[in-house]
C-alpha cells in the first residue's frame, strides 16, 4: 500500500522515481494537498508555478477529483492573512501542504507539527529553524533550499575560468 511518504515524494519533485504499482495503489482513495501561496491568485508568476505543478501532477497519474483534491489559499505577502489561511489548511489536515516561502512554511510551522509541510523554495530552512538539518530535516517539513552554498565557490571559480578564456582570446565581453 502506498504510504504518506510516498505521497510526500510526489510533491518533492521524485514522482517520477515512483514504481507503477505504487502509483496505481494511490487511487484506491482521494488524497488532499493543501497549497499555500504568498500572492493573489492573479500573479502570473505563482500561476505558472502552480500550472507546473498541476502538470506534474497530472504526469505522474494524478487527476483532481478522481484520486487527489487540492485545496489552494492565495494568501499575499500579509501575515495576518497568511496566518489564517495556515490555520484553515491545517484544520483540514490534507495528507500534505505545499507552502512557498519562509514567510508560509514559518506560519504553517506554527499552525500545525503533525501535517507535513513540504516548500519547494526557501532561502536557509535550517538557519530558519524549519528543519533540524539538510540531512536530516527531522519534524514535519521538508523541501529545497533557493541556493545551494556549498558548490559557491565552484560557480566562482568557473566564471574567473571563463573570464580569463575570454582576456586570452580578446572577446571584449
């Protein structure tokens, strides 16, 4: 049977990993995503983002109404409305939230430990107190950093390599 986690995966950017029979087990019930956005439901930005993830959705065999149901709170950058809407999504205990950013994953923390919370972009989740660590996130959220510091100094040091190509050719770029 498929569990929890599995779920959660999907929504981490793995589904595509997911075998076949796990993803026909999935159907036997409807699960619910909750999606909590800083923004109006009218940003074309954020409107993409969640066309991609329905899309993904979508890809891996997943089809609202019939085997998921996403309940969506566009909740703009004000904290009292995020709060709210936090609240709400978690009174529905979904089998997970997907939360953009520090400022929804900080108020979901708040509204609920026990429903996970995964966010596909958050600046420093550990430095944020979110996770434990990148390892071992520990807790009930879980997700992607906006940068990955360690390899920094590789970008560095292929742009001074491509910088110093770039002098001994003359390209004036």
């Amino acid at each position: 049977m498929s569990t929890r986690r599995d779920f959660i995966t999907l929504l981490g950017g793995a589904a595509a990993a997911w075998p076949l029979a796990a993803r026909a087990q999935t159907r036997d019930r409807v699960r619910s995503i909750g999606v909590l956005l800083p923004a109006t439901a009218d940003d074309a930005a954020f409107q993409a983002r969640v066309g991609a993830f329905l899309q993904g959705l979508q890809q891996s065999g997943w089809t609202i109404g019939r085997n998921v149901r996403i309940d969506t709170r566009w909740a703009t950058a004000n904290a009292d409305g995020i709060r709210r809407h936090a609240a709400e999504l978690a009174a529905l205990a979904p089998d997970v939230i997907l939360a953009h950013g520090a400022s929804t994953v900080r108020l979901l923390l708040q509204a609920t430990r026990t429903v996970p919370i995964v966010f596909p972009v958050v600046a420093d989740p550990v430095g944020a107190g979110f996770v434990d660590s990148l390892a071992r996130p520990g807790g009930n959220a879980t997700g992607f950093m906006t940068f990955e510091y360690s390899i920094g100094g590789k970008r560095l040091g292929a742009a001074q390599a491509d910088r110093a190509e770039r002098d001994a050719s003359g390209d004036p770029s």
